[in-house]
DNA sequence: CCTTTAGATTTACACGCGTAAATAAATTAT
DNA sequence: ATAATTTATTTACGCGTGTAAATCTAAAGG
C-alpha cells in the first residue's frame, strides 16, 4: 500500500498518469478517455485519494457546488423538499450546500452572503417572500445563476418553479363546494409566504366563479409558528358558534393541524358525514396530515416535477451557451388528496 | 469608493494595513490590538472586502468549520436540534456545515467522507446509532475531533452529551403508574436508534422498582418512518379488545403520534379521565406533539443543555492543549410534560 | 528619560492545484 | 500503411492566501 498519497503530484507518478490529465478527470470524468478513466478510477480505489478541496476550488473557474437555500428547515415540508434537492444535485455530479433561512430575512441575506464567498456554480432558492430583502436578492442573483422555487419574487432569478395555486385551491373550492358547506378561507391576514396571497385570490376567485359568497376567517399573528397561530385563533373561533357544521379550508397544513386541534379541545368533531360538525381541510400534504385525528384533506404539491425541474434548468444554466434568455416560470399542478377530515 | 477590491494585497494597500496583519485578523480578529482592529474593520465595511474562501483555508493548520451531522433532517426534532447547534457555532465564531444523513448508514459514511474534505476543525455527530458503520465512525474519529450527540456508540469521539433515558422513562412510568392503569411500552422490535434500548430497560427498571409487570407491545417495521409504523401496527392493536381502557407509553413520539391516529380510526378516545378508553403518551417532546389530538404527554429533552455542552466542548478540543483526557460522558435530565393525552 | 515588550511590517517562500502551450503518443479515418 | 485527429504529457506559470524570521515601531512601565 506505500504511504499516503497526499498531492496530486504524488498521485500521479504512483498512477501512471500525469497531473494535468489528472486535474481534467477530477473536473469531469467525461472529459478523459476510458481507458485511462478505468486507470485513473482503480489508483483512487488503491490510493484512497482526493484532491485537495481548497487548492481546487481556488483557481477553478466554476466550482462543482450548489447552494441550496430554504426559508425554514424546521417545516418538514422544506426539509423534504430539501432532500430531494440534495439527491438530484448529487446525482448530475455537484455538491449541494444546505442552508436555511430560519425565517428570517437578516439570515437569508446572511445565507447569501456566505454562498457568495464560496464561488458556487449556481443557487437553488426558495425566498422568504415577502420578508425577503428584495434588493438583495436582486444584487445576488446578477452576480451568481439563480433559480427560484417554492416562491416567486419578481425578477430575481433566471427561472422560477412552484405549484399552480390557482388551480389547486380551485380544485379544492370544487371539491369542498360538491360535497357539503361552501369552504371558507382560513388564513393569516398578515401572511409572510407570498404563495399565501395567490391562495386568497384564488379562494375568492373560485368561489366567485361558482356562485358562492366568499367568506375569509383572517386571523392575526405572525412569524413561523403556524400551528400556534392556527390553534390560538381557532379556539376564538370556536368560541362563536356561528362557525359550526362550516367548512374550512386553510392556507396551508400546519394553520390547518393546529385548527384541528383547537377544533378537538373545543368539542368539535372534524370530518366529511352527516355525524360531524366541521370539516377542516389543508393545502401542501404536510407529511404529518396523513397522521392527524381525522387525517387531513388536502392538496398534494407536485414536488418531484418542481425539483427535477429546477435542478434540470440550473444545470442547464450552468452550462450555459444561453447568452441571455427569458426568465422561465413554470406552475404545476396540485393533486387533490381526499382524506377524512373533509 | 474606487474599484473592487479582490485580494487582501490590494486591501492591505488601501487600508494601510500589512498583509500578514490582515491575515492575522482574518483568522482571528482578538489577535491584533483594538486599534488595528477597528482601523481593519473599518476598511471592511469600506471596501467591502472579504478573503477568498479557498485561498484562505488551503494552508491553514485549522479551518474554521465545524461539520454538523444529523441522522434525518426530515424529523422536525432534528431540525430543532440542527438549528440551535448552528446558532451555537456560528456564535463561537466558526461556521457550521449541515449535513443529513436520511436514515441511511451509507450516507452517513459519505457525509463524513465528503467532510474529511473539508479539514474542518471538529465535527459534531449524532451518528444513526445500530445501523452506523462503527468502524468507519471510529477511523473519523481519530482523523477530526469528534464529539456525538443525542445517540452514543462505544468508543467513537471524544466526548458524548444526550439525555437520561434512565431517568425520563422512570419519571413517566412513576407518573402513569400513580394516575392510572401502569403502562404498557410500545416499540419497534428492532428499533433502529441506540435510545431505543436504553428505554426499553428503563421501562422494564421502572417497573419492577414499583413492583409491576412490565409488558412490551414490540411491533415490527423498520426505517424512520415511526409515525406510519406506530399508525399501522396500532390499527391491527386495536381491533384486539384487550388493550382497551390501557396505558400505552411509547418509545418516542412519532410512534405515539402515529399509534394517537390509529386510535382515532379504531374509535378509541384517548385522554386521562373516566370516561376515555385509552392513555398514551410519549418522549422527546416533538414539534407537533403540541398539537395532537389530544395534545401529547411527553418528556422534554433538555436540548438546550446538551447543545450547549457539546459546543463548548467542541470548542475546547479545537483550542485542544488538553493532549490525552477522558472520554466524557455526560447525559441530561428530561423534563415531564403533562398534556392531555395521558 | 530609557528600557522592555507587545505588536506591526518587510521579505520571502510554500501550498496544491488550474490552466495554457507545445509536443508526443495513441487512436481513427482514409 | 499513411494521414488526420483525438488524447495525453511535458513544462511552466499563476492563484490568493498562510506563515516564518528578522526587523522595526509604538505603547507601557519604571
């Protein structure tokens, strides 16, 4: 086995094959023949070595790293959108570089600031929104390949990938209006995801079209803690009868879980019968609304497309022979996903 | 304002500063006297400079990154955990570096590798526990100054800081045994986290320190999906009437939240008081534990404590003249959380 | 005031790799 | 087989910083 292989140099009088070719490899291995890629594969198996991270980086015109920045990582929902992200990084031969937000726009700046300093090839965002400091965003995106995802903000970026809001909470509307009450609309009246706007407009827009009156519940709080906020409001509101034997449809799944649950500690029944007071529906297929009392009916957003896609444009731009393009913006579709709860 | 300033030559001219000065201070600002150091900062703010990331670490003896690796990301309880140690070490001055291993033991092994990489100054690992791969934790280990959190496998890092299974169990078989009928412990039965054990014992301890018969209700499954877990194996509990008017303790709460929907489905209500069918409750105090139905009783881990001793001690091996010490081991007292479930 | 000393500067080299240009070797096409 | 083409090698320099040693400067102490 001889000692440690610590430089390239050494590697390469050990390996039969010289530094330059060698510095080709480890950028692509496609760009080396196979004959010598085998060779090259089975010294690295042998010698156990790998280049040197900052010496690599250093004079590389593009590095091989993504940052991936999202609003929250504490919501499940990002977390699990994040891990597919990492997974198709990975896979097109990058590394991904995991940052989040926590909710605040001084981090998301912060996020930034740090990816700057690390020359990536190209960011995968997912922006506070509203909150976000847009004039930064803007600057950040000039200087590195930018995509957005999840939440759009206007002209940062070269692409933006996200759920058709529009259509799902239409089809929700739809379905909700079909079955029982006509839904009213859930939501903080001060929300700070910019999808939460979009998902009003096209509550009252689809309500519109059916004929129906809309009717938004908007409640007060702010921050994260949606779960907090959907429970603290929903118990005022179920204080009113006035609410009772209604339909609820929430702006997303965590307003939705701690409405339930205020639902529960007020003596309501929550689900779709004529035994039960209320239905309570949601919108993300949260990964814990399989799992509430009832399980919660909601919309299911199309994240494999959104990430595939994402991924597949920033490489894309990444190789970029482009020049300049249109920014793309792409919506897909939600899936209606009928559970107990409505 | 002048031109960008690129490299610390040029920064070191227009701020009148020596470079070997500047580089003192970049690796660490309480290393150069205040006058200096305000001049420096200054000139920072200024010209906006900061030194190239690569340029940086390629020949320093330490970097100032810290690795952070998780075993799911996924679970909000890890989230929670991730983000508090990140706030810890970006408050140390070092910046951390977040890496999930999803569940599985061959990611782990690849974070670890794509970390050695990194040369960063310590790792901080809550390693997956059974399913790890020891040795190649081990050899880490003795390349990075380790420190494992949450989970402890035998003999890998210098230091290990999770909680008292031993007293929490106890604390909640004590509480359930006086208000109720003595509990029953839910579990996998090849449960895939070290903690799991630990509980199982302290169970079984607490019981028979009370003079009672434990009594295991061990169901299969594996991976991390415990919500699906405890939901389906609970349902096929539940149609046996025997468990009814039980008190179930479970492993954690992801079982729990998952078993608390079965019983909803099987039309059990759970609660503590007469008139509910069955008590449950859990450990570790989850996100969402708060808003089940009803809300969970659970132990609270002392995360906060364990956090903080694990940065200070990563901090203290890093500054290191400490040569050959102990292995430290030091386990943190769970807090009970009565809710409504039991 | 002089001495001591912490801290800054000057000088110079090292780090490990990217990359370009000229050349040589291997492969493919004719 | 020879020419054309692709791929690898040789050589050499550059990147932006860390760091060591010697020297100089300014603050602190008596």
């Amino acid at each position: 086995m001889g000692r440690k292989i610590n430089t390239m140099e050494e590697f390469a009088s050990v390996s039969g094959i010289s530094r330059p070719t060698l510095s080709k490899f480890f950028n692509d291995a496609q760009s080396v023949k196979k004959s010598t890629r085998l060779k090259i594969e089975q010294a690295i198996e042998k010698y156990d070595y790998r280049p040197n991270f900052y010496a690599m980086n250093q004079n590389r015109r593009k590095t091989k790293n993504i940052g991936l920045v999202v609003p929250n990582l504490t919501d499940p929902f990002f977390a699990g959108i994040a891990r597919k992200l990492e997974e198709l990084i990975v896979l097109s031969g990058y590394n991904p570089l995991l940052l989040s937000s926590h909710g605040g726009p001084e981090l998301e700046v912060a996020n930034l600031d740090s990816l700057r300093s690390i020359k990536p090839a190209g960011v995968l965002l997912a922006p506070l929104g509203r909150a976000s400091n847009v004039k930064k965003l803007k600057d950040f995106s000039q200087l590195v390949p930018t995509v957005l995802f999840d939440a759009n903000v206007d002209g940062v970026g070269e692409a933006f990938f996200g759920s058709d809001n529009h259509q799902s909470i239409g089809l929700m509307v739809d379905y909700l209006a079909r079955t029982g009450e006509p839904p009213k609309f859930f939501e903080m009246k001060d929300p700070i995801n910019p999808n939460a706007y979009k998902r009003r407009a096209a509550y009252i827009s689809a309500m519109e079209k059916l004929g129906l009156e809309p009717e938004l519940l908007q409640v007060n709080g702010d921050g994260w803690n949606f779960e907090e906020i959907g429970f603290t409001s929903g118990r005022q509101i179920f204080q009113n009868s006035t609410h009772r034997r209604a339909t609820i449809l929430c702006s997303n799944d965590r307003l939705a879980i701690g409405l339930m649950s205020a639902a529960y500690e007020s003596g309501l029944k929550v689900g779709h019968g004529a035994e039960f007071d209320l239905r309570i529906a949601g919108h993300d297929d949260h990964p814990f609304s399989r799992y509430t009392c009832p399980s919660l009916t909601t919309i299911s957003q199309d994240y494999d497309a959104i990430g595939e896609r994402s991924v597949s444009e920033m490489l894309k731009i990444i190789d970029g022979a482009n020049g300049i393009t249109e920014r793309t913006e792409k919506l897909f579709e939600g899936r209606l996903v009928m559970r107990s709860s409505a």
